[in-house]
C-alpha cells in the first residue's frame, strides 16, 4: 500500500482526494481520476511505498504540464491555497430555477469544500425568528415578495419587494461570510438573494451571477427539478410565477453590471461549472501574488 507523509503524520494514498484536487485545476473528473491511478501505478511500480505530499505535489505538476501548462498552474494554486489554509466564500446567484444547486454543489466538489449554504435557509431562519409585522417581506417567496409593499411605489412593484427581501436576507449572508473568513472556513452559498448591490465584498469572496435566457428550457427545468427532488414545491407555482422570476432576473444582471460581477447563462452545467472555477482560480492567483 502506498503512503502520503506530511507534517510527521502518514495516510494512505487515496486515488479520490487526489482527483478531487486536480478537478480544481480543470480538469474533468474522469480525467482527473485516470490521472491519479496512473499515478499510483507509476510509484508503485518503482517499489515505493512512502512519498512526501510535496513529492506527490511535483509529481502531479509534472504530469499536468504534459497536458496543460495552465492547468499545472492552476493546480500549483489551488495546493498553496489548501497549504496555507486560505479561506474562500464562493457566492452564486440568479433566479429560481436555473441550476444554481446542482452547479454550487459541483463548485464545492472540486474544490473540496464542505460546506454548501442556500439563501433559503437563511431566509427561512429570519422568517422564524422576525415577525411579518417588523420584516413583512421574508415571510414570502422571492418572486411574491410584492406583497408585502402595502404603500404607493412609482418603480416596479416585483422588483422593490424583492429588493427589500433580498437587502434583508443580506444582512445574514454578509454575516455568514464575516463569520467563515474570521475562522478560516470555506463556503459555498447560492441562492437568488445574493444581489451585488447588497453583499460586502472582500479579496476573499467570489461572487458570479447565473442566468438563463430561453423561458421554454426555464420552465422545462422546474418541471425537472420537481421530479428529480420530489420536492413539495408545485413547479406549476413557478411557471405561473415566470414573469415576475424574469424580472427579478433582469434586476440581478444589471445590479451584476453595476458592481462589475460576472453573469454566465447557464445552458450547459460542465462549462458553467468550468467557467465559476476558473474565475475563482483567477480570483486566487491576484490574491497570492
């Protein structure tokens, strides 16, 4: 069996933690994952069976710079980042309904961070713990938040109620970071509250904005998404609420704009993927420097 030695301490060799790193370089899983069993063979096929971290780390820049000089200095950064124990929050936002979930949880795959947050949840939290009659606009979905503007407004009246929630739900997420980077732990946070004009920014935190163009394949992914969790959610609720999503959508890209954060549509999951991770990995590179 074959051993990883670092800091005085011995593991053995684990094909998957392994792939898991290099996946945050950019390469893809499958490939990752040759990779790595092609590196265990190669080692023990030279009768050893101990090797330091640092040893495994040039082994693996080495291979990668046969395939991709890039990739081996993506990898060379994502290594220093895990090494010095740098945290990163990584935000993505955009409207209900666009794959925003399945992308975060990707994000955090690759770069082996554990923990995922929806805005949700932290909506959900201040719903229980604020009264309708002190913060209305939480005790209703995004795309209803409306409801709660009981006075005249000039603007549209989606968007200001959405606004408010957001503003409110902000407060949470900005907490939530404060919180992660002081005790030097990464994150993952999605979620359609996570508007620009509303969140801290920090040399830590990577945020983009998701959004989705074609209303028919919207519609077909909530119908998705309805079968695939067996969620309670009617996504009939979502389809009548589309128009109101869209501009809610609308509102996130321009406030995106405003702040200079990157939007991506998400047509197809791997290169939205791909494309947040190399933003990220650019995002680290400047921090390093």
């Amino acid at each position: 069996m074959l051993y990883i030695r670092k800091d005085g301490f011995r593991e053995p060799y684990s094909r998957w933690k392994l792939t898991e790193s290099i996946t945050a370089a950019g390469l893809v899983n499958h490939k990752a994952y040759d990779l790595a069993k092609s590196i265990q063979r190669d080692i023990e096929g030279q009768g050893v069976d101990e090797i330091s971290s640092d040893e495994l780390r040039d082994i693996v820049v080495s291979q990668l710079q046969t395939i991709d000089e890039e990739t081996a200095e993506n990898y060379m950064t994502w290594s220093r980042v895990r090494h010095e124990r740098i945290p990163i929050v990584i935000l993505i936002g955009g409207p209900s309904g666009i794959g925003k979930s399945s992308v975060a949880l990707e994000i955090a795959h690759r770069l082996g961070i554990k923990q995922v947050i929806g805005t949700d949840t932290i909506r959900e939290i201040m719903k229980n713990m604020i009264a309708p009659s002190l913060m209305p606009a939480v005790h209703y979905s995004s795309y209803d938040a409306w409801e709660a503007i009981t006075y005249r407004v000039r603007e549209d009246k989606v968007i200001v109620g959405f606004r408010e929630q957001a503003k409110a739900v902000c407060t949470g997420i900005n907490a939530v970071i404060e919180r992660s980077l002081r005790e030097g732990i990464s994150l993952v946070i999605e979620g359609v509250h996570i508007a620009s004009e509303f969140i801290e920014t920090s040399p830590h935190v990577v945020m983009v904005n998701m959004y989705l163009d074609n209303h028919e394949t919207h519609k077909a992914r909530f119908i998705s998404r309805a079968s695939a969790t067996h969620v309670r959610r009617d996504a009939q609720q979502y389809i009548d609420s589309l128009d109101a999503i869209i501009r809610i959508q609308d509102y996130l890209r321009e406030s995106a704009e405003e702040k200079g954060v990157p939007s991506l549509e998400n047509r197809e999951f791997e290169k939205t993927s791909a494309a947040i991770l190399g933003i990220a990995t650019r995002k680290m590179k400047a921090l390093l420097t």
